[in-house]
C-alpha cells in the first residue's frame, strides 16, 4: 500500500470554516511536505515540517505531526473558495532500499470551499 | 520568470508512436525528476537526476528514457507509446533532494 495515505478523500465546506486533513505513513521520515494542486495545474509546495517538529505555521496554515502515530495533519483556518484545490501529503524517506530518498505522495484530499 | 516550465502542454498521439516531453528550469536547482499522474490522482516518481547524474530509477519500463543535457535540463523519452501511459506527466526541481519540490505544469498524454 502507499506510504502517505490522506483522509478523507474528499471534504466540502462553507467558505469561513476550518478544513482538516489528516496523512498517515508507514516508514520512517525525515520530513513530511504538504502541497496543493488546482485543477488542470502543478503542485504547489505550502509547507515542510521536519521528523522533529512537532508543529509549524504559516499563514492560514497548521500542520501537525506525531512520528509515534506516524501521522500528520493539515489546518485550514478561515476556508475561501480560492482555497478549492486537491491537496497532497508527501514523505521523504530513506526507506525502502532508496539510499538516496525519495518523496512519496498520497493520494489526495480534494477540498471543495463553497462561497 | 517561469520557474519550471514544459512543453508541450498537450500530447496527443497514437499507440506505437515515439514521442519526447522537455523540462527547464531557472532556479539553480541541482535535483530535478519526473512524475506519472494517473486519472486516480495518484503521483508517482518515475526518475531523478541530481547534476546531471541519474539517482533515482523506479519501476518503469526501459521504453522511458530520461535525458538530463545540462542541470538545467531534463527531457523524457518515450518509446513505442502504448495506452497506459496515458496520463499526465510532470517536472518537477528542488534545491536539495529533501527540500521542497516546484512543479511544471504537467504534460498532458493522451494515447490513442
């Protein structure tokens, strides 16, 4: 199975509200990435929180992670439809026989703000 | 000021065709790879090149062939295109292979 594994799949709300997604992982990380994608577009880097942070900002931003649960979290305070995206967690990791690393996606929160 | 870009946006083509998807970067980047995105949304690594050199290869058929000319260069090569390799195909550039990762726009591949 994947290494990063979102949940839910997919997440409605009213613009104002907060979204929360949650990743889980399997293998040992160095670090743990957040991106967004738009519709039709690349992925965008938001936010790196390292395997020994605990939790970071930025912006409307919150991300938690607990390498005991081998699970992390993304905060969207304050939703706007511009916030309308698919957003993806992604582990960097050693494991796996990848001497080098490599980072993993999963498969994706799709995130729907209603205006 | 593109940062990574890549041509073509589109590809349409039919089964048996050779076809090649070009990357650029202008980020001074020295770690660049190529992504599959299936209609699951699943992304997955297919090749990383850090300076020219190849350092990731995943399970991907030899019909695929990377080519980094220059660091900041990175082109993919497919042979004799079949239909599962529709899908659309990115490009990505990082400072570092455990930074944070700047995306292409993605190549569209469509198999007929």
């Amino acid at each position: 199975s994947q290494q990063g594994e979102e949940d839910p799949q997919a997440l409605s709300i009213q613009e104002g509200e907060n979204a929360t997604m949650n990743c889980s992982y399997k293998t040992s990380i160095n670090n743990l990435q957040w991106y967004r994608q738009n519709s039709g577009r690349g992925l965008v880097h938001l936010i790196l929180i390292r395997s020994n942070e605990r939790e970071k900002h930025s912006g409307r931003l919150r991300v938690t992670l607990d390498t005991s649960k081998k699970s992390s979290s993304l905060l969207i305070t304050a939703s706007r439809a511009a916030d309308t995206a698919s957003y993806f967690c992604a582990t960097f990791s050693n494991a796996g026989g990848t001497s080098y690393g490599k980072l993993t996606f999963g498969q994706g929160t799709i995130l729907t703000v209603h205006p | 000021d593109t940062a990574v870009s890549q041509t073509p946006k589109y590809l349409v083509t039919q089964m048996g065709n050779d076809k090649s998807i070009k990357c650029e970067q202008n980020l001074g980047h020295d770690t660049m790879y190529w992504y599959k995105q299936d209609s699951k949304k699943f992304l997955k690594i297919m090749f990383s090149y850090n300076n020219k050199e190849l350092i990731i290869n995943e399970t991907v058929p030899n019909r695929f062939s990377p080519k980094s000319p220059d660091k900041a260069h990175l082109n993919l090569h497919i042979n004799s295109l079949e239909l599962g390799d529709s899908a659309v195909y990115f490009c990505a550039s990082s400072q570092d292979r455990k930074h944070e990762q700047y995306f292409g726009p993605g190549t569209r591949l469509t198999v007929t």
